[in-house]
C-alpha cells in the first residue's frame, strides 16, 4: 500500500472521509502529537488500529470528536463539574472518561465500562472531525510503544505501507499526550498527567485527584502500564542535580567513540556547552513541545543518547518527566 502525505484541503478531507466510512485509518494532526484515526463505531476499523501500530488488545482508545458534537449520544452521565471542565478546557488537550452508553465499538475501551472522549483544539483536526461527522477512535500515529509522533513525517517513518493516508497539519505544537481524566466520580482524577495540570483542573472543579497505583489494584487507566515512547538506540538518564555526572559520562563514552548525544534544558546546555546537543529549550512549554521531536532526532544521529531531567518538576514537567522516564526505561 502507498501512503501519501496530503495537506489538508477539499481534496484530500474527501479521501479521508471515503476512507473512514470504508473501515479504514487516516492518521491526522491535533494540538498534542498526532492520531491514527477510524470509526469508532466500526468494530473492524477498530480493531485494525490495534493491528497496524500493534497496539496490546488491553489498551484502550481516545475517542475524538469536533466542537459541536452532542457527547450524550455516546456517554451516560456528565456531572456538573466536568461541565464547567469542558467549558474552560474545550476544545484542548483534555481527554475525560465517562462511563459509556456502549454506542461505539466495545473494542474502543477494551472491555472497560467508561468511555474516553477527547474534542482536539487544531484547526486541521477539527476540520476532519467535523467532515466525517463520526466518532473518531484514535491513538497515537506510532508503531505501539515506539515515540509518539509530533510531524507527518514521523508518522510516515513509522507508518509507511500500513495506511494509505497522512493528513499534514503541520509539526504539534503541544508535544505530548493529553490530560487523560476520570470524571466518573464525584471528584475529578487524573490518570495521566499532560499540558492540563491537576492545578488548572483544581481551579475550575474545586478539587482534583491525582491517580497513583496501589500495590495489587487493576490499573484504572491501562496504557500506563506499558513501556512507551522509547526511542530506538540506548538511552540514560541522570536527575538534574546529577548534571555534572551526566556530563562526564557524555564526555567519557565520546572517548570511546560512541556517538553520543546529550539531552537537556537549554540552561544546562549554557553550563556545559556539549558539541552534540538535544537542546530541550527553556520553558516547560517548550521542553514538552520538543520532546518527542529531540527523541526522534537524536535516534536518527545517536547510539546513546544520555539525558539530563529537567530542573523544574511541578506543573506540565509532571508529564514530561513521566514521559522521560518511561522513554528512558
Ligand atoms: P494513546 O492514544 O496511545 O495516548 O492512549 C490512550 C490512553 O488513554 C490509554 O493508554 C489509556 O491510558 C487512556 N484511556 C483510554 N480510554 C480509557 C478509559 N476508558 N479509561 C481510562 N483510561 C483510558
Ligand atoms: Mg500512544
């Protein structure tokens, strides 16, 4: 199968749409990183998501859908504080759980009572939303466990000859997954910390959980458990107050004739000046925004690449530093 990258127009919204109602995936841009896309009411076009990114038949999808859709079709009961959520956070990188109606695909939560239903904020996500006016079951556009891509061509790089379509917003401005939160309590919780902070959240619901396993407990959101975003060369991670350790060990594996790379907030690049950088940048917006993007750069040029957490750690670093330490295993 051919896969084409297509900006998104008239023309190529219309292949999109003959694809979808056809049972088949269309990988498309959002505001996080991007999604391989198929009916959710479609249990094959399901299930063939699980198939191409070889996706564990346990970890359930995101549903999206654009900005005027009725989620009460698909959803039983939406308490008055994901409302106020809704209207602070909607359309962005807020993915919130519900318990389901079971309209979609049983296959869309494998299994789970709840649904998860996200409304994407990039223009080019929701002009697809809205141009197939289905629910869209989507995951990230990368082969399962692999870095979650934020550009049409690391989607292609993972994708090609599995799906004949890459709809090409442009890179992700948001660079890691969605807030994924549990609104099927009377207080909200988050199961996977993103760019919408458990503070934000707070702020709007009054009060707001955040989800830690129990020794024993069946994991409440089940993608958490896997090994994820890992790029394909060896990789090490040093806490920020280890930055001078971490430097020497760079400096020490170059001797050796490693192609090393060294990851890092910009300030830290300030302080040791390496000559192969994967400069993360300043603020916690933009390490989160460059992340997977470094990842994917450094797996390209690097056999190791060694990595310094950055300094701050509340706030969005919450889920950056979940990323980097799974990234990092
Ligand atoms: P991905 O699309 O690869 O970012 O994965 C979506 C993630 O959302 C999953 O790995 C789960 O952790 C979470 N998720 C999806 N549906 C549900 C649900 N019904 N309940 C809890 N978590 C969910
Ligand atoms: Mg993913």
């Amino acid at each position: 199968m051919e896969t084409k990258i297509l900006p998104i127009d008239g023309r190529s919204l219309a292949q999109a749409k003959d694809i979808i109602s056809s049972g088949g995936a269309v990988a498309f841009p959002t505001e996080t990183v991007y999604g391989l896309g198929a009916n959710a009411l479609d249990d094959g076009a399901v299930r063939n998501i699980f198939a191409i990114k070889g996706r564990p038949s346990d970890n359930p999808l995101i549903v999206h859908v654009h900005s005027g859709y009725d989620i009460t079709r698909l959803v039983a009961r939406v308490p008055d504080y994901a409302k106020l959520l809704a209207k602070a956070f909607l359309p962005g990188p807020l993915t919130m759980v519900y318990e389901s109606l079971n309209k979609v695909s049983p296959a869309v939560s494998c299994g789970l009572d709840t649904l998860a239903i996200r409304v994407p904020s990039h223009a080019g996500a929701q002009e697809f939303l809205r141009y197939v006016d289905l629910p869209i079951a989507a995951p990230s556009a990368n082969i399962s466990k692999h870095v979650s891509p934020v550009t049409a061509q690391h989607v292609y790089d993972d994708l090609k000859g599995r799906i004949e379509l890459v709809l090409d917003g442009g890179k992700c401005t948001g660079g890691i997954e969605s807030t994924v939160l549990d609104c099927t309590g009377d207080i909200p919780c988050v199961l996977r910390s993103g760019l919408v902070t458990a503070d934000m959240i707070a702020q709007v619901a009054g009060e707001c959980h955040e989800y830690v396993m129990k020794d024993g407990e069946k994991v409440r959101s089940p993608g958490m458990k896997y090994k994820h975003y890992s790029p394909n060369c060896r990789t090490i991670l040093f806490e920020y107050a280890e930055r001078q350790r971490a430097f020497t060990e760079y400096s020490r594996l170059i001797e050796e004739g490693k192609r090393v790379y060294f990851m890092c907030e910009n300030a830290v690049f300030e302080e040791f000046r390496p000559k192969f950088a994967l400069n993360l940048g300043n603020d916690e917006r933009e390490i989160a925004s460059n992340l997977y993007d470094k990842l994917r750069e450094g797996e390209m040029v690097a056999d190791i690449i060694v990595a310094v957490a950055p300094r701050k750690r509340d706030g969005v670093m919450v889920g950056v530093m979940n990323r980097m330490r799974k990234a990092f295993g």
